[in-house]
C-alpha cells in the first residue's frame, strides 16, 4: 500500500490505486450507471477519472437533488448504484426498492453560508448573528425547497422559525442542486448563500463561513444497490473506493465528515464479497450480511510508525491478514466462520520485530510473498502459514508498503513489485525463489498495488 497518501493518484478499503489485473485485457469496460445526489459532485469530479483508469470501468453517472433521486428510483429509472440521504435511502428501502443489507455509509455534509471573494465575512456566531446576516444581504441564493433537497428544505424551515421569510422573499434567488454557491458569486458583492458545505469548501471565487450549530443540519450520503439489481463488480468496486483513504481525503477537503477509512478493502468478485479491514477487526459483506472476524492477539501500528498492515484472499476465500509491526498472521475463514493466529517460524532476523507491510499471494507457487517495510526484508511463507523464508536481494526494500504479482510469461518466473517512498521497485527472484535483484523500474499497469483490491 502507498505511503503518498496525500495525492489521490499515488497509494488500496487506501490508497490508491486499483489493480485489477482482470479488468486489463478488457475490449470493452463494463459500465457503472449510477444515480447520486447532485452534493456529491464535488467530490466525484476529482476521483471519478482515477477510478475509471484504474478499474478499468466507465462510470455513467447522474445528477438529481436527494428529493428527485428518491422519485426517480420509485419510477423505475435502472441503475446499478444509488447515492442519496439516509432518508431518501429508508424510503425507497421501505418501497422495496433498495436491496436489504446493500446500504453503505459515505459521509455527511454541514450547510454553511457562502459570500464572494473579497467581500467582508458576516459575523455567524450566534443565531442573531446569523439572522442579521440574512437581512443584511443584498441578495439571499439557496436550493428550492420543492426540489426536495435536504438543504433547502432545511434553510427553508429555518427561515421560517426566524420570523423573516416575508423580508427575505424579494430578495431571495433559488439555485438547482449543487450550482447555489456558483449562483451566489454571479449575483455579486453583497450576495449571500446558503447550501451544503461540500459545495461550497474548496471552489474559486468564494469564501466559506460556518452556520451556528444550534441551526445546523447534517445531510448524510448513503451508498445502495437497487432491487432486482446484481453485485455487479463495477458498483462492488466503487462502493468499496469511496472508503479508500484517498477518496476519504478528498471528501474531508470538501468539508464533509468522514469515519476513519479502513486499513484495507478487497473485493472478491468471484464469491461475491467484500472483505473490509478496520482497526477492531475483519469484516465480511455478503448477501447483505456484515460478519466480524475478531483477530485473536491483534497488534499492529499507526501510519506515523508503520504502513499499514496488509490483506489477501486465499485460494479457499479465507482472508489473510498481517501484523505490520511482527511476524505474525490471521486467517479469517468464513466456512469455519472463525479467525485463527498464525506465527511463521523465521530462518533469519529472529532477533527483529519482522512486521509485513505488503502480501501477496502467487498463484502459479502456492505460496505467499511478504515485504517488511521496516527493515527492507522479503519473505516466502508457505500456504499453511508455518514457515517464512528469507529470501537475499541485491538492495534492500526500505518503505515498501505494497506488494503486487506481476504477470509473466512463463509460470516459473517471479516478479513482484513493491511500492513506497521514493519510488516503485521491481524484484526479480530466481527461479528457487531463495533470492532475487530489485530494480528500480516503474511497476506494470495490472500490477499497480492498491488499497482496494478486487480478485477473481
């Protein structure tokens, strides 16, 4: 996984990049239709290309307000993956729209008030202060209430309760989903908005200021696939990229409020599964069911030590999970539905805390390789997860913190490649796997390590 976690290009549920090597030879990429509130914008339009690039998909992509999603959806409108509020999403559930147990949690959104550039920012401390603010503008931009949109149905019903909605009326402009803050700047000086802060935080031309908590309003933004609509690896793969740490970064810079983002995401198409690694534990979503995995013994470290810990599926859809501050792995097995402890027996650097920051699991030689970003180190370990073999390079891996399989063509050859800081490396190992030459050569497209994973 990649330490360059402040660009959202650089890395997976991290992150990140995508690498799915099955989605390469791909003539024609599967389509994602998807139908979200239009606050979502924001954010899509910075992370929308580097899904698509990465995974391989094309993403058809609608904008409604959350009161206009909603109506779409109970008229029959397909698509793979619906982004809407709370709200919106229990009432098309309650229709039987929405398939049970598909929900996903995104993040959520404040309103706040938007003036242009360089005028003087009105004072928003108390409720006063913001009622003042209202009538002191020359002129008041907010979403259509009859839109259905939770922001101007909110303003709306504020406005009201302060007594002012008669004064405000001549003066009050109502933009479409999304375009209030745009709308706000091209009245001019004077101008005041308000709509939801992830449309406002970020743009040119504009300042941000902050509505009084006690008439706060939080939109949240939920993630769900329709009835009758199939797991579709491209709507599995999104909904899983929206919690990488990169997508989450970009969120945040929009002013939403986002859970911390998962240490690692795979995507296991074949059985239809997600397998989601946070901070308490492994989790499984599959048939709209969420199952936690606890690891027994778990121990890892922060960012600020460490890169993360690492996770890959077996050849049984068990999930292996390591340690990346000790040699140590779990193995959460959902035929046992039970999580066991594994400590490999090193042949060197017994005397090292040997954390694995990248894993990787080589088909063709049924067995996995490890990176320890720590001291550089690489490690074969065998499928029963018993014993880990140090493998001799000509330079040592330092802050690697991802690990990929290459494809090659012939199944006796072996090339891995690792990522961290300052740049990527390819690792050659010989044919008896016992050593191997790194390069310092930019990794092959389908071996781009990522924070979200999908296998097949």
């Amino acid at each position: 996984m990649g330490t360059g976690r402040q660009q959202i290009q650089r890395s997976i549920l991290g992150v990140i990049v995508l690498a799915l090597a099955s989605t390469a030879t791909r003539a024609e990429p599967q389509e994602l239709r998807l139908l979200s509130a239009a606050s979502m914008q924001t954010v899509f339009k910075e992370v929308i290309g580097d899904f698509e690039r990465r995974a391989g998909y094309k993403v058809s992509l609608r904008y409604s307000t959350m009161g206009a999603v909603t109506d779409r959806m109970m008229g029959g409108e397909q698509v793979d993956l619906v982004i809407s509020s709370p709200l919106s999403i229990a009432a098309l559930a309650a229709a039987g729209r929405i398939q049970p147990g598909s929900e996903v949690t995104i993040a959520k959104t404040a309103v706040g008030m938007v003036v242009p550039a360089g005028d003087p920012l009105p004072r928003s401390i108390s409720v006063e202060d913001f009622r003042q603010a209202l009538l002191g503008a020359r002129v008041l931009v907010y979403p259509n209430p009859a839109g259905g949109g939770a922001a101007g149905v909110h303003i709306a019903r504020v406005i009201e309760k302060l007594g002012i909605a008669e004064q405000l009326k001549g003066k009050t402009r109502y933009g479409a989903g999304g375009d209030v803050a745009e709308v706000t700047v091209a009245q001019g000086s004077g101008a005041l908005g308000l709509t939801q802060v992830s449309e406002i935080v970020g743009k040119p031309g504009m300042q941000f200021v902050p509505v009084p908590e006690p008439l706060q309003n939080y939109t949240g933004f939920v993630a769900a696939r329709p009835s009758g609509a199939a797991a579709s690896e491209p709507a599995l793969a999104f909904m899983a990229f929206l919690r990488t740490p990169e997508a989450v970064a970009v969120m945040r810079s929009k002013g939403m409020q986002v859970d911390a983002a998962p240490l690692r995401v795979i995507q296991d198409a074949s059985r239809n599964r997600t397998w989601v690694l946070e901070q308490d534990a492994v989790y499984l979503h599959e048939g709209g069911e969420k199952k936690r995995f606890d690891l027994p013994g778990w121990i890892y470290a922060g960012e600020s030590y460490a890169c993360r810990p690492d996770m890959v599926i077996d050849p049984q859809g068990a999930a292996i999970v390591s340690s990346n501050v000790m040699p140590v792995l779990w193995r959460a097995d959902p035929r046992q539905a039970t999580a066991t402890k594994h400590e490999p027996v090193l042949d060197a650097d017994t005397d090292k805390d040997v954390g694995f920051t990248g894993l990787v699991y080589a088909p063709d030689q049924g067995v996995f390789f490890a990176v320890s970003a720590t001291y550089g180190t690489l490690w074969r370990i065998d499928p029963l997860l018993r014993r880990a073999q140090h493998i001799s390079m000509s330079s040592p891996l330092r802050n690697a913190c991802g690990l990929a399989l290459e494809r090659t063509k012939t199944r006796r050859t072996v090339v891995l490649c690792a990522r961290g800081l300052p740049e990527s490396r390819r690792v050659h190992l010989t044919p008896d796997q016992r050593s191997a030459y790194v390069r310092p050569e930019a990794c092959l497209e389908q071996a781009t390590d990522a924070d979200i994973a999908l296998v097949k």
